[in-house]
C-alpha cells in the first residue's frame, strides 16, 4: 500500500442524481469559467532538468570613447549574476467512486477537464502574483518596476497611463513590450471613452478589433486586481516559462485504502519554472480614478497610502477653504447685527 501526502485535496464532487428519462443521469454542466490569457503572451520551452540556469547581467559594458593614439586604452567592465529557478509543481486532486466513473461517463470527462482547468489557473496566477518564496514562482508583478506617476501630465486618462508605461520603460532602454495585461473593468473604462462628438475613441463598437493598445496586445482579465496594469514583453530575451511536464490527469488507487474501498483518486499536476532574464522591463502600477466632487480628488482605486495622502490632503485643503467661509459669513453677520442695533438706538432716542 502506498500513501502520498503531496496533493491538494478538494471538496468531493456533488453530483445531482435527479433523472431527465427512464435510465438516465442528467447532462454534467460545468460552472462558469474565466479564459487563460496569460500564458498565451509568454514564450516557453521544455526542459528536463530538475534546475533552470541562467546569467543575467547585472551591470552592463560602458560605451565607447575617442581614445588618444598610441596610449593605454579605457578598460570596460560588466558584472554578471548566475540564477537558478527551480522546477515546481503545481498539482490537485480529488476522490471519486470507481463506479460512479463506470457508470458516468460524463464525469470522468468532467473531472479531467475541471482538474486541467484549475491546474492552469493555479499557473496563470503564479506566473502573474507568484511571491517566488517557497513553492511560488517568481510572478511578473512581483519583480516589476513600479510605474513612475511623476510622467504623468494634466487632464490624463487611463490611456495615457499605458502610454506613459511603455515611455518609462523606452526611456530605460529595455526590450519593447508587446503586452498589456489589464481587469476587464478598466479595459472597458478605456473601450468606452469618447470624444466631444460622442464617438468611441478606440474603434466603432460594431467593428470587430482585437483589443491593443498604442500597438500592444491587450489581455483582459481577472486573474489581475482591478486598477492595476502590467506592460512587458513576451521575448524569450526577457522571460520564458520552462516546462518540464504539461499538465496530465492520472488515475489511481493506490492511496491509503482507496482500492478496498473501490475508490480512486484523480490526480492533475504540472511542473514548469519561470525565469526572468532581464531585471528591468515590466512596469507594474495602478489606474487613477478621478472622483468628480467637492473638488477634483484623485485617489488610487486599491487605496495605497500615496493615494490616501492626496485625498486628506484635498479634504484638509477643502475643510480650509469652508472655514474661511463659515468665518467671513459669520463676521458679515455680526456687522449687519451692530449696525441694525445702532439704527434702532437712533430711532428710539
């Protein structure tokens, strides 16, 4: 008998048992379930080591200078740092009756295909959010630059916060980006702008567009918090994704006394290791929202302390103004008050 204690265990399946005909279960109907982006604006490629190696550098070579003829010419230097990221799995599985499996059908297909589903979830987080402490992978947001906020202008949009990115990491002289990964949310906030005509800015919505921006694909989705963007680039010069194994679904009953028992165990797992070439080339930051109100107030929409300075100090500034105010009202009063009770003793003498 053989036990293994490396697996995620999840709930077991419900399924109803309620009849559409004589003989027959009900069709198994999947929950809703988002698309995976992620991994389709990376490179990858297998590997079959246990440990991906890689040098990256850390300080580059110098340019070039007019040099004096026949003296010592000027010595360059470049400093380079070796990286290892190891192979990790990310893995899932649940209990099932071996005769329920015989005798529905649909649920083998359902079980595989829920199990390869949320295994490549598990992996699109990680390759975006990972901390790379422990099991993690090293995740894009989690090594990228934060974007510069003193590039913006006035009257921005989230728009020009895009474009600002890819200026900020331009600037830096890194590999071009060919990607934007943003919540759908704020993706559509900037698919519905318009311009004083009433026109949408990025295109007429009853033309079919792959969504871009300023040439950059656009990756709508959830898996990312709303009011926050990633810009980079998928060149396997800057990041790839290593794969040891695809993801497989296996079946067994070998697992404590699953096989009296008659039951089975059904297993998904990968194993990959994401490494990141270059140390500055994501710009990581979040979408202002401009809040029309008693003054123009911008705040972050996650509420970082940045933006919850700026808005104390509009409201410290705003409480200012109501008091002078409130002051120059009541001091009009009061003048209006003596020279009502000046004319009165006028009047009575």
């Amino acid at each position: 008998m053989r036990t293994t204690h490396s697996f995620e265990r999840i709930p077991l399946l419900n399924v109803s048992r309620t009849r559409d005909g004589p003989g027959d279960l009900p069709a198994l109907k999947a929950e809703a379930r988002q698309r995976l982006t992620v991994r389709g604006v990376l490179s990858s490629s297998p590997t079959t080591q246990a440990l991906v190696d890689f040098v990256r550098v850390l300080s580059p070579l110098q340019i070039a200078s007019p040099q004096t003829e026949a003296s010592a010419k000027a010595e360059n230097a470049v400093t380079f740092e070796a990286r290892s990221e190891k192979i990790q799995t990310i893995a899932t599985w649940i209990p099932a009756s071996r005769q329920i499996m015989d005798d529905f059908a649909e649920l083998a297909s359902f079980l595989q295909s829920g199990l390869l589903y949320y295994t490549n979830l598990a992996e699109e987080l990680q390759l975006l959010s990972g901390s790379g402490t422990g099991t993690d992978l090293d995740g894009l947001i989690t090594q990228s630059d934060a974007f510069n906020t003193a590039l913006l202008g006035s009257g921005w949009t989230r728009i020009d916060i895009i474009g600002d990115v890819i200026q900020q990491i331009t600037v830096a002289k890194e590999i071009p980006p060919t990607f934007v990964i943003l919540h759908p949310f704020d993706w559509w906030r900037m698919r519905l702008l318009k311009d004083s005509l009433g026109r949408y800015i990025l295109g007429d919505p009853q033309t079919v567009v792959s969504p871009s921006l300023f040439g950059l694909s656009v990756v709508p989705t959830v898996s990312i918090a709303s009011g926050t963007f990633l810009v980079g680039s998928g060149d396997p010069e800057a990041c790839e994704i290593r794969d040891r194994q695809e993801a497989i679904v296996e079946i067994s009953t070998e697992y404590s006394d699953y096989f009296v028992k008659n039951l089975v165990a059904v297993r998904c797992e990968k194993r990959l290791a994401f490494a990141r070439r270059i140390l500055l080339l994501f710009g990581v930051g979040f979408v202002f929202v401009p809040l029309v109100g008693l003054g123009c107030v911008l705040v972050y929409r996650d509420r970082t302390w940045f933006g919850l300075v700026v808005l104390w100090s509009h409201l410290f500034f705003l409480g200012g103004a109501i008091f002078l105010l409130t002051l120059s009202l009541f001091r009009w009063i009061w003048r209006w008050w003596l020279r009502l009770g000046k004319n009165y003793r006028r009047k009575k003498h």
